[in-house]
C-alpha cells in the first residue's frame, strides 16, 4: 500500500486527543519511509514521521504545536482499511509521550 500524496481528514477522535475534523494531512511516501505535515482545527502545526509494513500498517511518532502554544509529542500505530469506494480509512491507536501521557484511538479517512 502506497499512501503517498494522499490527503487524510480526522473523522472520530478521542476527547483527549488534539486533533479535531478541522484537521488535514498530507502524506508523502517514498519506499517505505512515511512523512506528513498536518493542521487544523486546534493544530497550528504538525508533522509526522512513520514506518509502513508490508500490509499498510503504519509505526508512527508525532510532534506538533496546538493553539495554546503547547508542544505535544505521541506515537501512533494505524491500520489500514479499504473503503467500498476504494479510499482508505486508518483506525488510529495513539499515545502521548508528552503531557499526561493518555491513550487514545481515532479515525482518519481519505478525502478526494
């Protein structure tokens, strides 16, 4: 699975999470390298950089600075699922390394 130069929005996160259905990201792919810059919503900047398996999986970690300035930092593995219409939704399971350190899941999906 090749995710590059393809755009994701947040459809479900968890209350504790940042990010927000305000928030896009834009994932490039080049081999099995993944990067992402991401904002929206209560992000004012974001980037990501991830490992893809051979089954679309993605190990990632996440930096980003949120509207009240703060620096928050995670890590991040998605799974892949093809939707009927051949876009791809990540069922997320997420971790902050910084803050309270609390876990959450989220959806993203592709948008066209």
């Amino acid at each position: 699975m090749n995710y590059n130069n393809r755009i994701f929005r947040v459809i479900n996160n968890s209350d504790n999470g940042d990010t927000s259905g305000e928030t896009t990201f834009h994932y490039i792919q080049v081999g099995n390298i993944l990067n992402s810059s991401y904002a929206g919503g209560n992000i004012v900047s974001g980037h990501l950089l991830g490992v893809v398996d051979e089954n679309g999986n993605i190990d990632m970690r996440y930096h980003h600075i949120n509207t009240a300035g703060e620096i928050m930092t995670g890590l991040c593995k998605s799974t892949p699922e093809i939707l009927p219409d051949g876009r791809i939704r990540l069922h997320e399971e997420w971790k902050w390394t910084s803050g309270d350190q609390s876990s959450g899941k989220s959806i993203i999906e592709e948008i066209v």
